[in-house]
C-alpha cells in the first residue's frame, strides 16, 4: 500500500535525516526540491513526481519506482541507482549522466536495457510521445 506524504512532510524527513523510504508517493509537479543533500537516500517500490535541482543523488537508489515525469537537473548524480523503474517523461540534465548506474526499466510498454536507458536518458528521447518513441526504438534495432 502507498503512503501519501505532502512535499512538507517529505521535506522535514529528509531534514531530519531519514534516509530510507519505502512505499510512499509524493506528488507536486509544481514543487523544486533544490540543494538538499540527498546522498545515499533510497527509494523502494515509490512514486516520486517532483522536481530536483543542485541536489546530492550520489549513491541514492530508486527500485521499484514510478518516476514518470520527474525532473533531474543539475544535481550530483555519480553511482546514482535506478532499476526497475517506470521513467516515461524523465528528464534528466547535467554533466555527470553518464554516471548514473541503470538496470532495467521501463517506458511505455517497453523493457529498456541499462545502455537504452542511457541512450534515452541522454537525448531526452523518454519525453517525447509513444508513438514517435517506438519508431526511434525502431531504428536502433531492438
């Protein structure tokens, strides 16, 4: 079952240095959650759908998690963990991408390897529509 946390409630658990959330959902498309330190924070079986900016993701895990439409951007994402997540509309900016550890995920119906992860993950092709999503997976052979 899924704990529903207000970003407040979520904000004053991290403050108060929880670092471990299993089954809650925080919603607020509107909020930025930005330079809070977040190093080794995990994610189990969430739904997180905010954004983060500057933030320290290094060594977070995100497993199990439906993190369509959040956006990353800035943040420190070196050894970053994210497998068996829904990342359909994820955008994710900065210089360290490539240091983001993904297993397997998925997007609009499709199983994405950790190398496609990356690929769509790096040329933001994850927020565009489904239809234009499987004609690219199309051409990169899958």
């Amino acid at each position: 079952m899924i704990h529903d946390l207000s970003v407040q409630e979520f904000v004053q658990l991290i403050k108060k240095g929880e670092k471990k959330f299993t089954g809650v959902s925080v919603e607020d498309f509107n909020f930025t959650l930005r330079n809070y330190d977040l190093e080794g924070v995990e994610f189990e079986d969430c739904f997180i759908n905010i954004n983060l900016e500057k933030c320290n993701l290094k060594n977070a895990k995100f497993i199990f998690c439906n993190l369509k439409t959040i956006s990353v951007r800035d943040c420190s994402i070196e050894n970053c963990y994210i497998s068996d997540c829904h990342i359909e509309s994820i955008i994710i900016t900065g210089k360290n991408i490539d240091q983001i550890v993904f297993g397997t995920n998925y997007a609009y119906g499709m199983t994405l390897s950790p190398e496609k992860c990356l690929i769509y993950v790096r040329n933001e092709i994850l927020k565009v529509h489904k239809f234009e999503l499987t004609l690219y997976s199309l051409e990169i052979d899958f």
